[in-house]
C-alpha cells in the first residue's frame, strides 16, 4: 500500500530538520528489549548491559509495543534544531493528566490484557504521577545508558543532517528524498511512502519536521497528529561504523607535516563534526582541539560553517586529498 502527502507551497517553507534526545532514549530502550534485531548496537548493548539492569524499564515497555500506538504526550515534536533532554521532558511532564490517561489507555489496550494487570491498572488510577514517573526513567536512561555516548551519537546524527541539507540545496525535495530511506519518494510536489509506514495526511500548511535517528533503524516511521507539525523519523547515514573504535589512522608523512594530533582530527573528519565530537574522539582537550582546527582552517583544509547553535567543520577538497593521498 502507497500513501501520498501533497506539498503546498507553504509546507515547502516549512521543512526542517531536528535533532531529539528524548526520540534516541527511546530507541535505546526498544534496543534493548530486542537486542537480537539490532546487530549494529551489539557493541553498545554490551557496554551498558550492567547499567541497564539496574533500571525498571517495564513501564516505558509496556506503553511501547511493538506495532501499535504509543502514548504521543511522550513524542512532543522538537521545537528547535537540536533541543536538550530536560527541554524535551518538561514538554512531557506538561501534559494534562486527562489526555495522558486516554493516551495510556489506548497505548495499553495495545496489548491484551495489560490494562488489568496490577501496573496498568495503577498507570490509569493515577495518569499524572505516571506521567512524572516515566518522564524521570527517561532522565534515568539518559544518564545510565546514552550521556557517555552523546557526543559520539551526536556527531552522527549532525554529519547526517549536513548531508541532507547539502542534498537539499543542491536538488530541491527530490534529491533530499532520494536516499533518506526505501520507503520515501517524492514526486510530482507530494510525498510518497509505501509499505506500513504509518499515515501521511496532507501537512495542511504545517510543513515537515525530518529528524534523523541512531537507534530507530532500519525502518522509518511518521506522525501527524493535530496540532503539531508531521513529523518523519529515519535512520541516520554512518550507523554502521557508529561504535567502531578509533577512526582512519594518518599517514606517517601526514603526521611529518602537520603534527601528530592535527593530522589524526584531519583524517578523522570524514564527515562534518563539531568541536565537542572531536575531543570526544580524540581524547583532547576542548581548546586544543579548537586551536587545531583553526590551523587548519586558516591552511585552507578545512571550512566551518554555523548549523544552529553548532559549529561543524568539514575538510574541503585540498583537505581530503592531503588527508587521502588522492589528487586535487
């Protein structure tokens, strides 16, 4: 089954790309309840196993099947490019507890018998203390499970939206579409997904939030329900090398020229990265990785440029083939 969303002119205004914490926690706690259908994070799931039986994940499992409805009061759209966890949560912890009880209940009837279970039925008598209880796991899960790795997840899911805002400047909603997932194709000024994606009403002058994801993979998914914008999450580029160990190793003549560290960040910088990212990867020090880069920079090998509050910074063509032994 295909379904199609037409783009009026004003949605085409109002396509953006986000980044969410609260959408990647989430995928890490169905990652972990499904460890044998995610063989790109074995690594991860091995890393944080100690951690996460520490945790009672029960609650968010049982209101996350796995085909089916899940609460949306969980799901807020990200209001900005890249938004913190706390942010995102004190959106959820807003939530009026009469439309969390009928979100919960919709969520549990999802799975038979769950509402009558002694944890079901607790989450209906009391939808506002649930909705505090979950959106402090998620602050449990962030700190035990992905705040060590954010810098590693983040750099991934910039350098994705670098890409595809490239893409989209360079061929307008087609070439954006072309290559962000299987099931997405545009044409004819409308969106086309095929397979059981989800529903794509038309956008009704919303436009379209795109927000790529490390641990929702290898699907895509949608929302968009009234009245926040539609909303499509997809699995980010590089997922498969997320969790490998170091990066490309610099050649020794590199090494003669630039020096040791400024020749490991410019052969790393295979897609764009930001400061933090990079003295995460390199174990350096913020300033000293800030000093480097404007070396670099300033030798023509590398450009920056602003993505909201971000910098990153990507090696231009001088830069790749010094740092690739290819030709200029």
């Amino acid at each position: 089954m295909s379904l199609r969303m037409r783009f009026a002119a004003e949605d085409l205004l109002r396509c953006r790309f986000a980044i969410s914490p609260l959408r990647e926690a989430q995928g890490a706690v169905r990652t972990l309840s499904r460890p044998d259908r995610h063989g790109h994070h074995l690594p991860w799931l091995r890393q944080v196993r100690a951690a996460a039986a520490g945790l009672d994940l029960a609650p968010l499992w049982l209101l996350a099947p796995e085909h089916g409805y899940g609460p949306d009061f969980l799901q807020p759209i990200p209001e900005v490019p890249l938004a913190g966890l706390e942010e995102e949560l004190d959106v959820v912890r807003s939530t009026p507890p009469e439309v969390a009880r009928l979100q919960i209940a919709v969520a549990l009837s999802q799975t038979p018998g769950a509402a009558d279970t002694r944890r079901g039925r607790a989450m209906l008598a009391d939808p506002g203390g649930t909705v505090r209880q979950l959106a402090g796991l998620y602050e449990h899960v962030w700190a035990a499970l992905l705040a060590p790795h954010w810098p590693r997840l983040r750099a991934v899911l910039e350098a994705d939206v670098a890409y595809h805002a490239r893409r989209l400047a360079d061929g307008g909603m087609q070439r954006l579409f072309t290559g962000l997932h299987p099931k997405l194709h545009w044409s004819e000024g409308a969106l086309t997904t095929a397979g059981a994606m989800g529903p794509l009403p038309e956008p009704g002058g919303r436009g379209l939030v795109l927000v790529p994801s490390v641990f929702f993979w290898p699907e895509a998914g949608s929302a968009f329900d009234p009245p926040w914008q539609p909303l499509v999450i997809y699995p980010a580029r590089g997922i498969g090398g997320l969790w490998a160990p170091g990066g490309p190793t610099a050649s020794a003549t590199l090494v003669r020229l630039l020096g040791a560290n400024r020749a490991a960040i410019l052969s790393g910088l295979d897609a764009p990265s930001t400061t933090t990212a990079l003295a995460h990867r390199h174990v350096m020090a913020m300033s000293s990785v800030s000093a480097h880069l404007a070396v670099l920079r300033d030798a023509g090998l590398l450009t920056s440029r602003r993505y909201g509050h971000q910098v990153l910074y990507e090696r231009t063509p001088l830069g790749i083939a010094l740092a690739t032994g290819g030709p200029l």
